[in-house]
C-alpha cells in the first residue's frame, strides 16, 4: 500500500509541477528529502534592482548557492528597483530575467514571490507576466495553480517518498493600503486559499498536519510581539516607529538568534488592520516558521507568545540600501526526523568575500540614519548619555 501511495504521489506531483512552465523542462521539478534525510532552503529578498544587476549581488548569491548548496532557493519578494526610471514593458523582463538566470545557472530550484516594490510597477507590468518570466526557467518551481501568481505552496516529499515531510507557502503580500495606509498585507481570500490548502495536504498526508514554512515580503504586525518598548534612556541603541510612535528594542525574552539584530523599525501590514493570517496560522497549527524581507537592515528570529517562530532575513541586494557589507541571505536547515526543529542561521557578504569596502552610498539612506538624527535630537532635548 505505501509502494502505491509513493508511485502515486509522485505522478500527481510530476504532473502539476509540469503546469508551473511554458518551457520544455529536464530538470526534475519534484522536491524531495535527500537520502540523509536532509532538505535545506536559502532566503534571498531586496535586491531592488534594474535590466543591469549589481555585480556585487549577482557575486555574492552565486557563491552563497554554491557554498551553502541549498536545495531550494525562495526569492521573498522586491527584485524591481524603487526608483526604476527607465522601467518599461522591455526592461522590467529583463530585470526580472537577471536574478533569474544568476540561481538558473546553478541548477539550483527555486521559487519566487513578490513585494511592495514589484507591484509598483504593475502598471507597466502585470504581477502575473513577471510571474511568467519565471515559469520560463528549467529550475523554477514557482507554481501556477495558487490563488494568484505569487501565492502558492511546493509540497517537498520525505526521503522514502511516502509523504509530504515538509510544506513551503510563497504568500504575496501586494501594496500600500490605499483605505487606511500603510501596507495592505495579506487579502482576505489569500486567507481562504491558505486554509483549505492546510485541510488538503492535512488529509492528503494520512489525516496529520504537514509541518510548513512560510514565507512572505511584508511582516505581519505580531513580528512587534518580539520587540519591547524601550525607555528614554536606551534611545541610543533602539529604533522608532512612527507608526507606533515609540521606540524599540529587541526582547530578549522572545528572541532566539540576534544575527544582525534590529537595524529599523518594522513596516508590517497595516497596525489597525486585521487580515486574519496570524489567526489562520495559530487555527491550522502546521507554520514552524514565517519568515520576511522589506525591512532591510532587520535580520533576527524569535518565537511569539502563541509559539509561532517568525524573523527576518537582511536585504540581499547591493542597489538598494542595506547593512554595508553584512547584506545576507538565512539558511534553514531541515531533518526530516524532527522538521519542526530546524536550523537557521544568517550568511552575510562579508562571512565569503573580504573586499574591504564597508560603506555604501546607499546606505546614506537607509533608516538607520534616521535614527541616528532622532536619538541626537533626543540626546539635546533629554540631555540622554550615548
């Protein structure tokens, strides 16, 4: 019975990996628990970039992929520059096609999904054609029978083939909220899809919870549950948000791995706003992990009051601002014996490459510098020592 669920699972998986491309495939679109019993993932999110990527990114993503040897690559979101002037219907492919040939060329799977700064330039662009781009590439796996091109889940099978070991959700968390500002977050019916999804692979899965990652650009507001209120006398090592209008430090009660730390305010979805994920998350009970870009110089994980684990990885690209030269991409680790414990663990420029330039013109205008001018203001009005 478990030789005919394996065959039989693996045509159904064979046969709907081969509706996510347009181009003829070889590479094996299934993805599997090696024989050791080991699956690993790379995060890379923020490239922020143009038709002409930096050379420092494209650098620094291929000697992760070949140092790290991932077996799933998730780009998490804002590949397309913020200030894309010479953004058009020819050179948005081309931007999108840049990232995608440097992982491609590695043979490396991977999957996309998009961020604030993608949809953007969905005008010029539709979310779904930059969705196709990607469906072109021999090792993408992106998936097109989500509920829209950006949100959708690769199921990744054990060693034995037997079951599903581990799920991987790509959630797109689209743009500003036009009715109340800030960012929209997640819709309603992303929402939906994500539950019955859960129900589905749950029953498909021999009636258990498959244990699943998530990942997503924008934050939900409980990422605010891993940070503290700091008092006037720590405002020279915490951050402010505007939103919030306090400032903040990391709560070392909640957190687990410091890695970079906290660089800036979170910019989640909406802070008065209730989309309903957090709540799905904690009713379905199968996320071990949701993890996030957008925030730059933000790279830390920590574990919510309810036991969800949620962090960051560092912005990845090089034309956008970012934390000098420890711009990174977050490793996790799996065993299939105890998926839910998995590793993770940041990989910065500078832990592969010792070139011996630490600042950056763009980081000029990274947040980080508007803390800075906030806590000397602070300091003269409240006479606070550094």
């Amino acid at each position: 019975m478990k030789k005919l669920f394996s065959l039989l699972l693996s045509a159904i998986m064979v046969m709907s990996f081969a509706l996510c491309t347009h181009a003829e495939e070889t590479a094996d679109k299934t993805l599997q628990f090696s024989e050791d019993g080991k699956f690993k993932i790379m995060q890379i999110n923020d490239t922020q970039d143009t038709h002409n990527l930096n050379k420092r990114t494209a650098k620094f993503i291929k000697k992760a992929i070949e140092t790290e040897k991932p077996d799933l690559v998730v780009i998490v979101g804002d590949m397309l520059y913020d200030a894309y002037l010479c953004a058009n219907e020819k050179t948005v492919p081309q931007a999108l096609r840049c990232l995608g040939d440097v992982i491609n060329e590695t043979k490396t799977p991977f999957a996309v999904t998009f961020g604030n700064h993608d949809h953007d330039l969905e005008n010029i662009v539709s979310i779904k054609e930059m969705a196709d781009v990607f469906l072109e590439y021999e090792y993408s796996v992106n998936a097109a029978d989500g509920c829209d091109p950006g949100t959708y889940n690769i199921p990744v099978l054990s060693s034995d083939g037997t079951n599903y070991a581990l799920n991987v959700y790509m959630m797109d968390t689209n743009n500003k909220n036009p009715d109340v500002g800030g960012y929209q977050g997640v819709y309603p019916y992303q929402v939906e899809w994500y539950k019955a999804k859960s129900d589905e692979l749950k029953a498909e899965n021999g009636g258990k919870v498959v244990p699943s990652i998530l990942f997503q650009h924008i934050p939900t507001k409980e990422i605010y549950q891993l940070l503290t209120v700091a008092d006037k006398t720590e405002a020279a090592t915490a951050v402010y948000s505007t939103d919030a209008g306090n400032w903040y430090k990391l709560n070392e009660d909640k957190v687990i791995d410091r890695a970079t730390g906290l660089g800036e305010a979170p910019c989640p979805e909406n802070l008065d706003v209730v989309t309903g994920q957090y709540e799905a998350w904690l009713e379905k009970g199968d996320i071990i992990g949701a993890f996030f870009g957008h925030d730059h110089v933000n790279n830390f994980v920590g574990k919510t009051d309810e036991g969800i684990i949620m962090g960051y990885n560092g912005g990845t690209g090089f034309k956008t601002y970012g934390s000098g030269n420890s711009r990174s991409v977050r490793i996790f680790s799996f065993d299939e014996n105890d998926v839910a414990n998995y590793d993770t663990y940041s990989v910065c420029y500078d832990d592969l490459f010792d070139d011996g330039l630490k600042a950056y013109i763009n980081d000029l205008f990274s947040p980080v510098l508007l803390n800075w001018i906030l806590r000397a203001l602070y300091k003269m009005l409240f006479i606070i020592p550094w």
